[in-house]
C-alpha cells in the first residue's frame, strides 16, 4: 500500500535530484528497501511521506557525489582524457525536451528550488503538500516559489525582443 502510494513522488523527486529516469527508477526502490527493512522502527505517530523523501534525497545526494568522483577520475585517468569531444555534456533531459529556446532559457535561469517546485507542481501535478514533503520545506514556501516561477517564466517569455511574442 506505501509503495503504491508514494513511488510516484519518490521516483519523480529522484529524477528531479538525478535528472536521469533509470537512476531515478533505483533510488526509488533502494528507498522503499530501505523502508521494508526499517518499518519496525518508524514511529507510526509521523508520517510517512518526509521519512521516505529524506530517504530519497540522501540516496540521491550519495548516488550524485559517487557519480561525480567517478567522472573526475575518469576525466583524469581514462582514454579519452585528451579527447574533449568524448566529455558529458550534463544537459538536464527535461531542458533537452523543449523546442522554444527562450522557454528553455527561462526555464534554466530560475533559482534551483523555484525551478523543482514549478516543475513538480505545475508540470508534473504533484500536489504542493507532497512537494513540500519531498523538500523538507513549508507548503507555503512550495507555492511562493512556484508563483515566482510562474512570475518569472511570464515575463521572461512575454518580451517582445525575444522573437517569441506569440507565445
């Protein structure tokens, strides 16, 4: 029941932190082994949801820092190391999704936390409650970044000397 419950926001906010949905995808289940194997020890007084998002983020912070240190050490040591066309790009897969520039743009130049919010909530339908679960922040705090967003993503997109004004 917790996993059909939860493994949507968990996999999502996993592929938000990991930007890779195969990544995402593990985190998620190493997430709920984890919880399987602790459920004796939770307190059934608390919810859920901010345990299991803890969870998440950690596993996501490890996995992203053990993923960096193999790339600097790859750069460094591997074959290619002289080759600078064979380097990772690092472009976000949803940023390489959209066709608009200046979306893309504008969507990049948000501040990282206004940016998960917006995405989580406005694109993806998460509702902010859950949002602010997966974040370990304020339901209010969710919906003021996802305003700004909004806010910014309009007038960043409404210039007429950007060559978009249709949008």
């Amino acid at each position: 029941m917790l996993v059909r419950r939860h493994i949507r926001s968990a996999t999502l906010l996993a592929a938000q932190l990991m930007g890779d949905r195969d990544e995402a995808e593990d985190i998620a289940q190493q997430a709920f082994t984890i919880a399987f194997d602790r459920i004796d020890d939770l307190d059934p007084a608390r919810p859920f949801a901010p345990w299991l998002f803890a969870v998440v983020r950690r596993l996501a912070g490890n996995n992203l820092a053990r993923t960096s240190r193999r790339r600097k050490l790859w750069t460094r040591w591997g074959p290619q190391a002289s080759d600078p066309a064979t380097k990772p790009s690092g472009e976000n897969a949803l940023l390489a999704r959209i066709n608009l520039a200046a979306a893309s743009h504008a969507f990049s130049a948000l501040p990282p936390m206004q940016r998960a919010c917006f995405e989580l909530v406005a694109l993806r339908d998460i509702p902010p409650v859950d949002v602010a679960a997966m974040h370990g922040i304020a339901v209010a705090t969710v919906r003021q970044h996802v305003f700004r967003a909004r806010h910014a993503l309009r007038k960043a997109l409404d210039k007429p000397d950007d060559g978009i004004e249709g949008l």
